[in-house]
C-alpha cells in the first residue's frame, strides 16, 4: 500500500529483521519521563505477541507493518492482532515520532487489515516495548490520540502515571515489613503483620530495570482513612529498591470511581504526599460498528 500524505509519499509493508535499529528509534523518540530505552530483546517480545498479562488473547503472533518513505527508510510501525475470543481488532502499539501525517497513515493501515469486523480496540494490552504501562500517555502521544479519536475511537481515561526520583531516599527509619521474594512477578513482597498474625498491609514491587522500579500495589487491611501504615509500609518499599540499586519508582492509580469500592484518594493522598509527581494519564479505546 502506497498512500500520500503530509506531501509525503509513504509505503506500507510487512516488518523485517533489517528494521530493528531503525523502528527501535521510532520506539524510543516516543518514550516517556520514567521508561527504560527499549532494546531488541523488548522488541523481539513485542513481535512475538508475549505480552505481559493478556498474551491468551489471541491465536497468533501479531502482524506488524512499517511504513516507509521514498528512499525506504522506517518512518513509522504499528502491531495489530485479532482476538480468539470475540475477533475484535486489537492495536497493540504504533510509533511515527508523533507526527500527525505519518500516525494517522498507521492508524488506517490497522483500519484496512482489520477488515469489517464491528469491534476494535487500542492500547488495551500492556506491551513488552515499556515498563507497567498498560494505555497511551496522552500528554505524550497527543497525535496518536487525535489520530484514533479522527477515526472513530472513543477514549477511557484509566490511569495516572506517576514518578518518583530515588536518589534522596535514606533506609527505613522502621523496618516493619517482612520482604519475601514476589510468587508471581520478578521482585518482592511486602507485608506487614498485626499481633495476631493477620497481614494488615502489603504491597508488592518490580526489581528494578535500568535502574526503574515499579510499585505494583499497596493494600491495607482494613482501609485506614489516615493511610499512618500504608506510609510506613511505602517508605520502607522506596528504602528497599533503593538499596536494589532503583534510580527511580513509577506506579499506576486507577483512579476514577471516587466514592464506590475502588476510591483511590486515600492512595492518591499517600502518592502525593510522599513526592510522587503524575508524568501522564493512561488512555484506551473502543470503537463498534
């Protein structure tokens, strides 16, 4: 395929193995304040369609095309896969340096291989290309948001992605938490017991990547308004991937249902208080026929 646009003339193809350097600098023009560089080992996952959580999903390794200008050269790369479930088209991720022209050619190249099919879906899988984040930074990426809204999308705003620096952390003034090796992410859990035994709080988190953590979650048992235990416990998290060698600790709060079970403020108090700043917000999309 073989379209203008932006006075550009701009061709679509399947991926290659000779593409890597080049869509890995498409990838990393496009990272955000608190992400790792991607490196071929995170692009081979991506293209193998290992992700994260949601891998079952589909049948088959992903398709991912490139889109190229006249002299050949990678301008912009997008990935694409059917669910097994309920074939709904799924844009797993695209890069073009945010410019409008090229992100919106790789917007409807998915369209087109998609066919007609009445439910597509965008930036709903955590991807192996970035550290947690499972959305489109808007702020970041806002061509590639006006791009998918141009074409019918409708945007979910899930998530605040937050960051904090390291460097100024001293060890825990209360070591309370026991920290066991995490049964099911490569990190630690953290947990601290009342007098009974009984876990009053936990939380888990990443080992650190390239000097970046993740603070996956905290939970505290019962919910304290007050959150006195859900800082001791963070505090003694942060101290913990400091002395792992963590630069910096990302997280993520879900956090719009105010009010119902899921109420994140006393997190976001917490997050805020403690020197957390918020990079972006995490979006995903639908559309249906």
């Amino acid at each position: 395929m073989t379209t203008a646009h932006g006075g550009e003339l701009l061709t679509a193809r399947p991926y290659r193995s000779g593409d890597e350097a080049a869509v890995l600098e498409l990838i990393n023009h496009d990272r955000v304040p608190g992400q790792p560089r991607c490196t071929g080992g995170m692009l081979t996952e991506a293209l193998a369609g290992r992700a994260a959580v949601d891998a079952g999903w589909w049948t088959r390794q992903p398709s991912t095309d490139v889109l190229v200008d006249e002299t050949g050269r990678p301008v912009g790369v997008v990935s694409y896969v059917i669910t097994r479930y309920d074939d709904t088209g799924l844009l797993l991720w695209l890069h073009g340096r945010e410019r409008p022209h090229v992100v919106r050619a790789l917007v409807d190249r998915a369209f087109d291989r998609f066919g007609r099919r009445s439910r597509l879906a965008a930036f709903t899988v955590r991807s192996p290309l970035v550290l947690g984040l499972e959305g489109l930074p808007v702020r970041h990426r806002a061509a590639t948001h006006h791009a998918l809204i141009r074409s019918g999308f409708t945007g979910q705003d899930l998530w605040r992605y937050m960051r904090r620096g390291l460097t100024d952390i001293s060890p825990a003034a209360y070591p309370v938490a026991t920290i066991t090796p995490s049964p099911d992410i490569p990190g630690w859990r953290l947990r601290i017991r009342d007098h009974n035994g009984t876990t009053a709080a936990e939380a888990a988190v990443g080992a650190p990547i390239d000097g970046i953590a993740v603070l996956w979650w905290i939970a505290v048992h019962p919910a304290d308004s007050s959150d006195t235990l859900g800082r001791t416990l963070l505090d003694q998290a942060l101290a913990h991937l400091a002395d792992q060698g963590a630069r910096e600790v990302i997280l993520f709060v879900d956090d719009n249902a105010p009010g119902g079970d899921r109420d994140r403020a006393v997190a976001n108090r917490l997050y805020d208080t403690a020197g957390f700043v918020e990079v972006d917000r995490l979006y995903s999309y639908m559309r249906t026929f």
